[in-house]
C-alpha cells in the first residue's frame, strides 16, 4: 500500500523556501473546517528578512529593462497555467468553490499575469510626459519604482485576488514583501514555487504567512519598506487605521484598502499607485 506524501509548505524569502525562525506553524482548514496543512507562521524577524531580500534586490530589478520584466511575468503565467490542477484544487478547498469555478479562477489569475506582463513596458507611456515649458528646455516627466512594497493579500480570494496585487507592483520595477491571506495561504505559497522556477530574480518577490496583524505592523513601521498595500487589512478597518499612521512615519505611500471585484476587469490604477515621477529639465540645442 502506497502512503501518502504530504506537501510541506514554507516561506518564501530571497528566493530561497525556509521554515519560519521561530519554528511555528498554524492549522489551515477548509471552508468546512477539515485540516489541509500546516502552513508556517512567519516572525518579526522573518518580515526583516523578507524586507533585506527585496532591498537587495531591487537595484537589478529596476534597472532591468521594462521588456524584460514583462517577458519574465509572462514566464510566471506559462508555469502557472502548467500547475493549473494543483492551483485548482488549492483555490477550491481555500474558497469553497466547485471545481469549475475554482479552476476558472485559476484561468482567470493566468490571464491577469498576462495583463499585467503586457503593460511592463508600456505604462511609461501613460504615466510620463513632455511637459510645455516657457524657455529653451526640453521638461520631461518619467515614471520610476517607489522601492520595497508590502502587500497584505486580500483574504476573500486567494490567488487571483492576490496575483490582482502583486502583479502591478513587481511589472512597474518594486520588489514586494506579500503577506498571504491569514485564513488561505496556501496559494500564495505555492505560487512562491512557481515564481521561483520562473526567471524572477531571488528576493523580488517574498511571501509570508502567519497572523496577519503580527506581520503587518512590523511591515507598515519599517523604515526601509517605501509603500504599503493595505487592501488585506480591509476587513478590520481598525487595524487598516493603526497600519497608515505607521506608515506615516517615514511617508510611506499607502494604497488605502477598499472592496473590489476580482473577476472584473482591470485597470491601470494599480499599475500606477507604486510609481514616483522624476522630471528633467534639458536645455534645448539653440
């Protein structure tokens, strides 16, 4: 008699998979409350870690050209598309789906992959531009990456909700520290396997799980964290409130939590909320 092997899940931190520092693991339940796994619970420290590895590798990241993010997102949608069962069946237990409509999710979190490689190259068209200026100088406005963004997973839907929040950050040039939804994680982290087979370099994208409150305050006080993504917070607006007055105190750039329908369409809202504008004045040949 064959048994079984278990999947064991862990973090996902600068491109390597370690269990949490402090050794703790929480129950993962389906929506009826049967056991699925064990999922590690992130630390404090864990969340430094994770911060340090997409501080290390934001340099690369950035400065890589936008074509070739986008080439590398569209390798993160092929691998994703090829473990399409296994997401399914993630997404079902996690959200209580039927199979059909799980595995529709699924499909649906692929082509947002694609969406989003799409614009890498093309949001500068967007966000930038010439500026008309009074005197003999070119004025010209470009769209650059905010940094390291934290992005705390919204909890309802837990892939596609989550590559909804993600994918912009890391198209438009940020590293990113996710936070896994508390109640669903284990997408999350089995899309850090995918991401780490996919050409995304080591640290741009690190995924915890654990209790969402317990990371996120540490996440929204770091002082070297530039923005924050709070749409995980959004279903405990107290916790939302104490998040953005941390992050206040190094002017993080906040994207406030707010309710949204994953399965509709897309916009570039997202694509643009982590972007800073630099402007440069150039004297004009005479």
């Amino acid at each position: 008699m064959r048994l079984n092997v278990f999947r064991t899940y862990k973090l996902f931190i600068g491109g390597a998979f370690p269990r949490s520092e402090s050794g703790r693991v929480y129950q993962v339940t389906d929506t009826a409350g049967d056991w699925l796994a064990n999922a590690p619970r992130a630390s404090r420290k864990d969340a430094r870690d994770a911060v340090v590895a997409a501080r290390k590798a934001f340099p690369r990241w950035s400065g890589a050209t936008a074509y070739n993010r986008g080439q590398i997102l569209y390798r993160v949608a092929e691998m994703l598309q090829g473990r399409r069962e296994q997401f399914a069946a993630e997404v079902a237990a996690a959200e209580g789906l039927p199979p059909g409509t799980a595995a529709a999710r699924v499909d649906a979190a692929v082509d947002r992959w694609v969406w989003y490689a799409g614009w890498s190259d093309k949001v500068a068209q967007i966000a930038g531009a010439a500026n008309p200026v009074a005197g003999p100088y070119f004025n010209l406005s470009t769209p650059e990456p905010t940094g390291v963004v934290a992005v705390l997973a919204p909890p309802e839907s837990s892939l596609l909700g989550l590559v909804s929040v993600l994918a912009p950050v890391i198209a438009t040039g940020n590293t990113a520290v996710v936070v896994a939804a508390e109640p669903a994680p284990l997408p999350a982290l089995s899309l850090g396997e995918v991401l780490a087979t996919s050409d995304v370099p080591g640290g741009v994208v690190n995924v915890l799980s654990g209790r969402t409150a317990e990371l996120a305050g540490p996440l929204a006080a770091h002082q070297d964290v530039n923005a924050i993504d709070l749409t995980g917070a959004g279903p405990d607006p107290a916790l939302a409130r104490e998040l953005e007055k941390a992050a206040a105190e190094n002017l993080k750039r906040v994207f406030r939590p707010r309710a949204e329908d994953w399965t509709a369409g897309q916009s570039t809202d997202r694509l643009l909320a982590f972007l800073e504008t630099k402007t440069v004045w150039h004297p004009m040949g005479v």
